[in-house]
C-alpha cells in the first residue's frame, strides 16, 4: 500500500495511543481487514470529513469512492463491513448517498454525536461556498463562465468517477455470480430510465436473501413560530420573497429529502419538475446554473438545493432548502442504524445487505453511464476525459482537485471565456 502521507490532501495521521471510539471490527474477507483496525479520535474523524466537504470533488459517486480508499484501504479507520454496510443503508434509505454514508460512518465511530458532528462537517463547507456563489449571481446576473468551466469539469469528473466505479465493483462483488448479475440488472435499469429504482434495490436484496441464505419463518425478530426576518435574507432574483414562500421552500425541499432515492443524479430531475415546471421559481437556464454550482464545488451535489434556496428567497430561502433536505436523510440514517447493525451479522440479513450493495453498485455504475453521456458529448470533452483518466492511472498519488481545477481552466479556454 502506498504512503499518503504530504500527497493526500484529505491525510490525517492516525494516533495510535488513543483508543478507538468504537471496537475493532475484524474480517477475513479481505487483505485490507487483516490488519487490525487503526484508532482515531471523534475529532480527527470529524476533521477528515471537514476537509473531504472541502476538497472532496467528483459528485456522490466519487465521494463515496474516496471514504472507502481513505477510511478502509488507507488510514484503516473502519473496517470494509461497516462500509459495505453504511452504502447499503444510505441506498435503502430516502436521501443523498453520499451524505447518508458520510452520517452511517460517523455513527459507527461515535454513535449519535459522530453521526451529528460528521453530517455537520461534510455538508458546511460545499453549504458557505454555494451562499458566496449564489450571492454573486443575484448581484451580478448569471455566471456564463461556470458553464464554460463545467464544459472541462465534466469531462474531467467523469474519469475520477470510472475510477471509483471500478474500485467500488472491486470491494462489494468479488467473484459472486449472483451479485453480479444483480449488478449488472441495476446498472441497465439505471442506464436506461436514468433514475435510480428503489425497489430493485429491495428486489435485489430479497433474491440474495432466498438464494443464498433462506431465513428461517416463525423466529423470533425485532424491527424498527413565525418571525420578521430582514429584508436581504429573504431576497432573491425576483426580489423579497413571503414567509409564505420560505414555508413552501421548507415543505417542497423537505419532500425531495424525504422520498428521492440515492445520489444527486435521482433528486435533479424531481427538483427541476417543482422548481421550474410546478411553482416557476426558476427558468430552465437559472436551474441548470444551478446544477452546474453544485457539480463545480466540492462535497454533495445535493447541495444544489442550497443555491436554489438562495435564487427564490435569499439567504433565509438558502438555509431552509438545505436544513429541508439533509434533516430527513439524517434521521432515516441515525434511527435504523443500531437496528442494522445490530443484526447485520445475520446469515439472512447479510446476504439481504450483499443482494442490496450488489444492486447500489449497479446503480452507481449506471448513473455514471448516464453522466458520461451528458458530460462527453464532442471529441474535446472526450480527450479531457481520457487524459484525466490516463493521470489518474499513471500517478497515484495525483490530488483530484488538482485535476479538476486544471480541467476547469481548459474548459474556459475550450470555451472561449478565459478572456474578457
């Protein structure tokens, strides 16, 4: 394994003479769990997860990459179980993916409060840098350069994404002919209905269970005021909004939180029916600025809704469509996570859990097809995409916000909007 240590910008050094927060997990499933777990501390767990908002670009797909070669291969601050496990919930589960891992793992290391401080960490800085963009698109009227840089973005995300992709079928599927096949039903229905189907999901989960570990039926089992607010806090690009519309901003974004399943690519769609198509909040071009802020800034793209909070209500509009959004997929993490763990060393559970995972995997791969297709579309997009995969593969120790950076550059350039 190589060292990360002054190359990785998310590396935190291990403190070995702290106990850990919660017991090591061992597994003979894979070289990576071997070796005993390394003990980290609440706040050094907190911190990487600060830092990962921060610097962590790619979309839920390559996040959610970058905590399994971080947290499982790298640091060993979790086991490939815990993992494995936190993606399977955060699919089941109504939410963004990668924020809904992020809180899983956090929970794993410090119960309620990690949960509480790791969600906090990871979505605060991709949050402030959205309110400072959005700022700066009501004062000023657009931003035809973030979709000139997005022209290189794109491309360039799209290749740290493959990446992720492989490394991900790598860690869930093993040799398993049953989970592949399960992956590869979930990467077609995904490629092709461009959304993410829950109930394959569950499907998957439920033929795996039958196939490789029938439960046994009759066991005993368990489950599960108003204010007046200064007028620049709620002004956007019609100007003043009502608390009226503050209230429906909090219902409608509390909603796409509550009943859009896995990554940003599923909630995108149901966000542009409401915000433009339903309540005319936005034009077409205003929402795709929008997307094109949240793929651009580091952490979760769900983190979109925070800029479109902003362009209808100010920043009040801004902190309610966030707070709307990433409180349920909080709550749909925290509340079953004792209950899945719990019973997560369950014959019947597990091979629910692989059937799941298998399926989520699928998805994941399908939904990077899905932007793949959208991001390369001509033979510059394409070569970015190649030559960022190529660096990727050639130097390991490369810092993808580098490389996004770089690729944005070309991408002004590409466009013709580097100069005035």
């Amino acid at each position: 394994m190589s060292d990360v240590r002054g190359t990785n910008p998310l590396y935190l050094p291990p403190v070995a003479t702290r106990a850990p927060l919660t017991p090591a997990v061992t597994s003979s499933a894979s070289s990576t769990e071997a070796a005993p777990l390394v003990p980290c501390t609440l706040g050094e767990f907190t911190l990487y997860f600060l830092r990962l908002g921060t610097l962590g670009f790619g979309g839920p797909i390559a996040l959610a990459g970058y905590m399994q070669r971080d947290l499982v291969e790298e640091r060993r601050w979790l086991s490939k179980q815990d993992y494995v496990e936190g993606l399977a919930l955060a699919q089941l589960a109504p939410g963004p993916l990668a924020a809904q891992l992020a809180i899983y793992l956090g929970w794993v290391r410090g119960g309620v409060l990690g949960a509480s401080l790791v969600g906090f960490a990871f979505v605060l800085p991709s949050f402030l840098m959205v309110l400072g963009l959005a700022a700066l698109y009501v004062r000023f009227g657009g931003m035809s350069w973030i979709r000139g840089a997005f022209y290189g973005i794109g491309a360039a995300v799209i290749a740290i994404i493959a990446r992720s992709v492989h490394k991900l079928v790598k860690l869930t599927l093993a040799k398993d002919k049953l989970l592949w096949t399960l992956f590869a039903a979930s990467a077609v229905v995904t490629a092709w209905t461009e959304s993410e189907v829950v109930w394959l999901f569950l499907a998957s989960g439920l033929l795996a269970l039958f196939v490789k570990a029938p439960p046994r039926f009759g066991a005993a089992s368990s489950a599960l005021g108003a204010f007046p607010l200064p007028l620049w806090a709620i002004s956007g690009l019609a100007g003043a909004a009502s608390l009226g519309t503050l209230t429906t901003i909090g219902w409608y974004f509390a909603e796409a939180g509550a009943f859009v399943f896995g990554s940003g690519l599923a909630i995108v769609p149901f966000l542009h029916g409401g915000v433009v198509t339903r309540f005319h909040w936005l034009n077409d071009q205003q929402f795709l600025d929008a997307v094109a802020v949240a793929m651009i800034t580091p952490g979760p793209v769900v983190i979109t809704v925070g800029f479109i909070g902003y362009l209808v209500a100010g920043p009040a509009g801004a902190v309610v469509a966030a707070l709307a959004t990433f409180v349920p997929c909080y709550l749909f993490t925290v509340i079953p996570a004792p209950y899945f763990r719990r019973f997560s060393k369950n014959p019947s559970l597990k091979a629910f859990v692989d059937g799941v995972t298998a399926a989520a995997t699928g998805a994941i791969a399908g939904a990077a097809f899905v932007l793949g297709r959208r991001a390369l579309f001509d033979v510059a997009t394409v070569l970015v995409a190649l030559a960022t995969l190529g660096i990727l593969l050639r130097f390991k120790k490369v810092q993808e916000p580098l490389l996004i950076l770089v690729a944005g550059g070309v991408g002004l350039v590409l466009k013709g909007i580097a100069t005035p």
